[in-house]
C-alpha cells in the first residue's frame, strides 16, 4: 500500500524489508519516522512520536506488547522511569495499546 499510497514512505523499503536509506540502500539503525517530541518543559525527558503513525507497519500496531520486550530490544520508546517502575509502565502500556491489539 505505501508503494501507491505512500511513496514517502516506501522509499525506504528495500526488498520488502523495511527501513533502509534510500540513497545507500544501508540498513538503517532505527526507524527513520521516530521523532524527537517537543519537551513541555526544559527539564522534561526526551519522548518520541511516530511520524507515521497512521500508515505505520503491522509490526509497529503490535508492538510493544509487554515493557520486557521493549528492554530486551533496547526498544527507543522506553524510559529511564518505566525501567524502575515496570509494572506501572506495563500498566500504562496495557491502556495506550488497548485500541491497537
């Protein structure tokens, strides 16, 4: 579908893998449409968004399923806060993700 509907985006699929660099063809080392949020407040973490979130990969609406897969994958999304407070963060996660699995 990105092929027709969104070439933005497909630019960086190489055969049939996603998330390489369009001018190299390289592996990237993480997903291009990660961004950086603006903090609210100076002291605020750093928190990311998905830039596409809307026509994001199946594996992107499946995934994360549980904070131990995030910190096993070195996952970019998770925190400094949820790495202390696991099962807070799961709880979280179990409500941002309920519209998604």
């Amino acid at each position: 579908m990105w092929e027709l509907f969104n070439p933005d985006i497909y630019a960086y699929v190489k055969d049939e893998k996603i998330w390489f660099d369009p001018q190299s063809g390289e592996k990237l080392s993480r997903c291009p449409f990660l961004e950086i949020e603006k903090p609210r407040y100076p002291t605020s973490p750093t928190r990311y968004t998905c830039g596409i979130y809307l026509d994001r990969p199946d594996d992107c609406r499946q995934y994360p399923s549980l904070i131990s897969e995030m910190i096993a994958d070195e996952c970019e999304m998770i925190e400094t806060v949820d790495l202390n407070h696991p099962k807070r963060a799961q709880d979280a996660l179990n409500t941002l993700m309920r519209d998604s699995r």
